[in-house]
C-alpha cells in the first residue's frame, strides 16, 4: 500500500522531468509573443497576471460551460496544435479532453498539468491521487501554489524573461494573500450555526476545509454523476432541522437538482431560497471583474456571505462588484 502510494506521488514530477528534458534539447529562439493555450478560464487569468505582455493567452473552456464533460472541437485542437504551451489544471478535472492532451505532448508541445504537483507537495489534494477533487482554486492559498507552478513552467521555458516572472509573481502573490485574509474575514462574521454551503455539484470543499465552511454538494464530485434521491432526502431534511436560509445554484451546472431541495423543503413547511449564483468551474463574462480570479472568488465569498447573513458591502470585498 505504502509503495504504491509512493509510486503515485511520483507521477507528476517524473512528467514534469521529461518536459524540462525536452525543452533543453530545442534549440530553436522563441517567438514573441509566446501562444499558451489554458482549458479553464482560472489558469488563463493568472496564466495572464505572470506573462504578461510576453505571451498571448487564449482559454479553451469559456464561462457557463463544465469542464468535467466538455469535448475539444476541431477548432481547439487546431489551437492546442499550434500553441508554443498548455497549462491545464488536472486532477481529472478535463475528463475528456485527456486524450486529445495526450496527443499534444506527442507533438512534442510542452503539456502541463499545474495543480497535479500539489501531490507531491505538503498540500493536502483532497481524495489522495486516486480519487483527487480537482477544484483547488476554492482554497486562495492552495492556488497561490498553483500560480507559482505556473511561474516555474513559464521561466523554464522562457529563461530569458525570468526576472519579469517573478516580479510579476510577486505583485500578483500580495493581492492573492489579501484575498485569502479578506475571505477569512467575510466568512467569520456568518453567524457560526449559518456556516452551511449546500450546492450542486462538489466543487467547495476545498473551501469548506479552508474557511470552515461545512459544505454539501448534491451531486458527486464530478458532474457526470446523478445526485441519489436518498442523497437528496438526507440533505432536505438537514436544512429543514438546521433552519439554514440558502442555498446556491452554480454558473457552469443544471439548478435542477437544487430546485428539487428547495421543493423538499416547502413540503415540509420550510422556505429554503436560492442565496445566488456561484462560480464553481468557469468564472463570469472574459474581460469583466467577475471575469478574473480574484473577481470571481470575490463574486462568490460576496455572495455566500450576505446569503447566509454575515456582513460584506453590497459591492463586494474591493468595491468592484456591480449590482446584480
Ligand atoms: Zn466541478
């Protein structure tokens, strides 16, 4: 057990070895600016925040659409072909575009996976590496480390632009550490016994392990799976005996199975509503605040804060979120 645990914790730095390896033997200049293709719109954003002016990124996976079940179109793979780099998260949360990223390292372009090294690391990736949770993002410090990953793939790429890397990780790292202690602080002040996500579908708890938020997905982990009516029933029940006020719908999933909570719950005398709609796997409209990552977890901790009854400005953490 103990050695095939070791075995699994080596994955990703023995990938991570045949990048580099590759690289040194190209001898070829870089063309500026360098063509980095992402899949989730969380890791073009920061991916955008570190390279700044020396690459062009373009997102594969846009807002509303779930990676879990998403599959490359003709026009992606002839984007990933042509890409200089791709950055994609892991841990199985492009369930089906593995193949097709597969392919690409055959190319011979350089294929990365910035969240699987957290499994070699001491973050703790929820479910092991067998059955890991891929929503790292919830924890803004878990994906601080993911943002440095990223960091190191651009360097060892393009060492000549190193120092910019890391200025620029460093700038961006402050405003991610402010946003890890101003979601700390929105969430300590729901009223302790209100510290209940309920969603659709498993994308919070890293969250819930991060802030203290106990949270309650309908569906499993990935999407792909049918939430199970006795599930369902249990879940309805606990916020009917718990009295806890909302419960949130998500951008990129169906609201039917949380329609059929808030359902349960009126048969049983009990007004459930909807606090409002979460990012969970995509992030809002590219090129508007709730379009980055600090705008979208900014969106979300505004959100669930006022929902459940602490205290947040109506504008949100920085002031930059709109009415809805
Ligand atoms: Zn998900």
């Amino acid at each position: 057990m103990k050695r095939r645990h070791l075995i699994f914790s080596l994955l990703p730095s023995a990938l991570f070895i045949s990048c580099v390896q590759k690289k040194d033997s190209e001898k070829g200049e870089l063309t500026y600016p360098l063509e980095i293709t992402t899949t989730v719109g969380m890791i073009a954003d920061v991916t955008r925040e570190i390279s700044g002016d020396h690459a062009h990124v373009v997102n594969i996976i846009g807002e509303g659409i779930d990676p879990h079940s998403y599959t490359a179109t003709k026009g992606d793979i002839d984007r990933l072909n042509a890409s200089d780099l791709v950055l994609y998260n892991g841990l199985h949360l492009e369930g089906k575009m593995g193949q097709v990223l597969e392919s690409q390292k055959k190319e011979g372009i350089v294929v990365h996976a910035v969240s699987e090294h957290l499994l070699g690391s001491d973050y703790e990736i929820i479910g092991g590496s067998e059955a890991s949770d891929p929503h790292v993002w919830m924890d803004v410090k878990a994906w601080t480390l993911v943002v440095k990953e990223i960091t190191a793939q651009l360097v060892a790429f393009d060492p000549k632009n190193a120092a910019d890397y890391h200025a620029n990780f460093k700038s961006y790292q402050a405003k991610l550490v402010d946003l890890d202690s101003q979601t700390r602080r929105c969430f300590g002040s729901i009223p302790e016994k209100n510290r209940v996500l309920v969603t659709a579908h498993d994308a919070f708890s890293y969250l819930g392990r991060a802030y203290g938020i106990d949270v309650r997905g309908i569906q499993g982990i990935s999407t792909e799976s049918e939430a199970g009516l006795k599930g369902v029933n249990d879940l309805i029940n606990y916020l009917v005996s718990e009295n806890i006020p909302a419960v949130f719908v998500e951008s990129s999933v169906s609201d039917k199975s949380v329609k059929a909570i808030i359902e349960g719950a009126r048969a049983q005398g009990k007004n459930v509503r909807i606090g409002g709609e979460l990012f969970s796997d995509a992030m809002g409209q590219a090129g508007t605040y709730r379009g980055t990552y600090i705008g979208m977890i900014d969106h979300n901790v505004t959100t669930i804060t006022s929902a459940l009854g602490g205290y947040i400005p109506a504008q949100g953490i920085y002031g930059k979120l709109s009415k809805h």
